[in-house]
C-alpha cells in the first residue's frame, strides 16, 4: 500500500481521464494520494477531487512562480479553506528561481505570510524549492517553520541539508527524479536518510520516474519510486511501502 504525497491530479492533463487515472492508482496499490492546489484554478479542483473520493485528500497554498499574482483576499481564502475536513496541509509554497514571472523579493514574501498562516490554523507546509535551497532554509529557520513541520516535495538537495530540514520537523519527500540515472543527490538521500523520515511522491502529471520519463506521469507510478528506494536501500519494496505510507498518515494526521 502506498501514499503518493504529491499529485496535480486537478491539472488539465488529467481532465479527460481522471476517474481512469484513480483506478490504475488504486491497482498499483495506491491507496492514499495528496492532490496540491496552489492558484485560483487548481485550489477548487482539489478540494473537488477530494470530497468525490475516498483517501484522497487537498492542501491549498499559492505557488511561489505566481507570487505576485496573489492577494490578500487569496491568503483569506486559503485560510477559510485549511478547516475543510480534507485540507491536510498549507501548500505549495516556496521559492523558484527557475522562472522570473515573480520577483525574488515578492516570492519570499508570499513564502513568509504563508507560513504564518500555517502556524495560524496550525497546518503543516509542502515547501517547493528550486534553485534555491539556501534561501529557502534561512527563512524557514527564522520564520519558525518547525512549530508546524513539512515535507520538502521532491527534494533534490544534498543530504546535510536534509538533515538540517529534519531536525525542523520536515518530512523528506522523493520523487521521480530519484530514478534517473544521472540524478546523484536524490540517490546520496535515498541511501543517506532514515526511511522514517521519507516520504515518496510523483509530482504528476510532471517528473515521470523511469522508464517512463518524458511522458505524462501519473500516481500509479510512484511504486517505481519505492521500488528505487527500496534498492538503493537494499531493504524490500514491501517495506518501503509500508513505513513512508504510515509516515504520511501520521504526518497528515489521517487516522487509516
Ligand atoms: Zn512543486
Ligand atoms: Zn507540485
């Protein structure tokens, strides 16, 4: 049994075939799945997807490459969301320095009130990160982060820095890139963190594990990240399944 923590289920690629998606998840025993809304569109999409299905559940958070889009009714919004029953966290936010749509300034802003509105409602947070690490990680230490925790979704940092992350109550989260074979970091993490603070997730319909890279990704292929974990690991798949799915349901606070 697994809980894919991270799904764009509600992103149009899915809109001609999502109940058909569900089903190929539950058949490679996804039993669990998180589906992330993170704008105005997505948000509605995933608290749909959750109240039409059981063991899925939404978290609600603005995206840090649309930052400066957000307003203070959206952040009023997002709260009023976080007491939905199938809410189980405040997220994605972060930072993305791929992409320059939002200022730095601004996306760290939007981070920030974020996270204090998480500590408000009291809700853990998924952080997105790209190219950013180190900002990252100065402004969850100095907003207290740690008095909810979170999950670092698909992280592809090095390990200390994942350590660093776990010691502020963050969940390592890995995704399709671990399967890749010139990603060496995801690797180092798989091999280098304990199991009990893992999480696996696919990211879809983006980051498609191996063999199925390039194409649309989807949550039945998050056992191809188990699989890889469990390998590189050297324990069984079987157990990679069972500790980062209870992980999940003690992270998310859902009683199975
Ligand atoms: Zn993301
Ligand atoms: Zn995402």
């Amino acid at each position: 049994m697994l809980f894919d923590t991270h799904v764009h289920l509600n992103a149009d690629q899915f809109e001609e075939d999502l109940e058909e998606t569900i089903s190929r998840a539950r058949e490679a025993g996804v039993r669990y799945m998180t589906v992330v809304g993170f704008d105005r569109k997505t948000i509605p999409k995933a608290i749909q997807i959750a109240e039409d299905h059981d063991h899925i559940f939404a978290a609600v958070g603005w995206h840090p490459v649309d930052a400066i889009d957000m307003t203070e009714e959206d952040l009023k919004w997002i709260e009023e969301l976080s007491a939905h029953p199938k809410v189980v966290a405040i997220g994605e936010m972060g930072l993305d320095y791929h992409w320059d749509k939002s200022p730095v300034e601004v996306q760290k802003e939007v981070f920030r009130k974020q996270i204090a509105l998480a500590k408000k409602v009291k809700m853990p947070i998924i952080i997105h990160n790209r190219e950013a690490t180190e900002d990252i990680v100065d402004i969850l230490r100095e907003e207290n982060a740690a008095e909810v925790g979170g999950i670092m979704h698909c992280y592809s940092g090095p390990p200390e820095i994942a350590k660093e992350c776990i010691e502020m109550n963050f969940m390592i989260s890995l995704g399709g890139p671990v399967t890749f074979k010139n990603a060496k970091l995801p690797k180092e993490v798989a091999k280098e963190i304990d199991l009990k603070h893992m999480l696996v997730e696919t990211d879809c319909p983006f980051l498609a594990p191996h063999p199925n890279r390039g194409k649309r990704n989807e949550p039945a292929y998050v056992s191809l990240v188990a699989e890889q974990i469990a390998e590189l690991k050297g324990i069984s798949y079987e157990e990679v399944s069972e500790v980062t799915t209870a992980n999940a349901l003690e992270f998310f606070g859902i009683s199975s």
